[in-house]
C-alpha cells in the first residue's frame, strides 16, 4: 500500500525555467535510496516563479527525504507519512468484507485501498459477527 502526494520546493527566482532538469530523489531515513532521481512529472507552480511541485508515492509508513537538485544546487524536504497514513484512516471510507472477514481502510478519496485489519472474536476466530479484536492483516 502507499500514499500519494504532491509535495513542493521553492527553490527561487533564479532557478525558475528548470523544469526537464531540476530532479528529484528520495532517500529513506537511514539514507538509503527509496525513488531514483527523477526529472520528470515536476512542473513549475507559475511560470518564472522557481516554485516546483511533483506528484511522488510512498509505502504508508515512510520516514525520510526528498532531494530537489538543479544546476548544482539542492533543496530537501523531511516526509514523515505517519500523519497523512493516520489522516487517511479517519478520513477515508471503512468497509467490512464478509467473505474474509477483514475491515478494509480507503484513503480520503474513498477508493484507493490503505489497508486491512483482520476481525476477530474473543477466541481468536476470524468474525464480523462478534467482533472483539482487530488484527493487522495486510497494510
């Protein structure tokens, strides 16, 4: 599962134009690389302005760094999605699936799927009659 977001850099006016060559990386927290670079789905906000955007995906839990570079020259960015997962979850539609027994979590769109909790009763046994337990299934 992952979470889509359009993240921003402003890297000013005299690096404005760059689009095609300003990149993007992403490293996780332990500086490992998440996203290769990337120069392309970035766009400058109003043309001539120097600020950027770009639409980049990420697991649910994902902690670390984005890298703007252009022209010898970097921005980052920290992302933490723990919020927006959290945000997702409360926001977003629940749907319980009889046939596996699991409650479904959907983003705030309401149909990208963030994650699965198995239903379970006071024995353990999976159920959504009885409900008393609520188990990480896939997330």
């Amino acid at each position: 599962m992952s979470i889509k977001m359009n993240k921003t850099a402003n890297l000013g006016k005299c690096l404005s134009g760059k689009s095609g060559t300003l990149g993007i990386t992403v490293f996780d927290s332990a500086g490992n690389t998440q996203i290769s670079r990337r120069t392309t789905g970035i766009s400058e906000l109003v043309a001539g302005s120097g600020l950027y955007t770009a639409q980049i995906e990420l697991p649910n839990h994902f902690s670390g760094s984005i890298v703007w570079d252009v022209s010898e020259k970097y921005a980052v960015d920290n992302v933490d999605t723990s919020e927006i997962f959290t945000r997702q979850m409360t926001e977003g539609r629940w749907k319980i699936d009889s046939s596996s027994k699991q409650m479904i979590f959907y983003g705030s769109d309401g149909v990208s799927e963030i994650g699965r909790y198995d239903l379970k009763d006071g024995d353990g046994n999976l159920n959504i009659t009885t409900v008393l337990e609520r188990v990480t299934g896939s997330i």
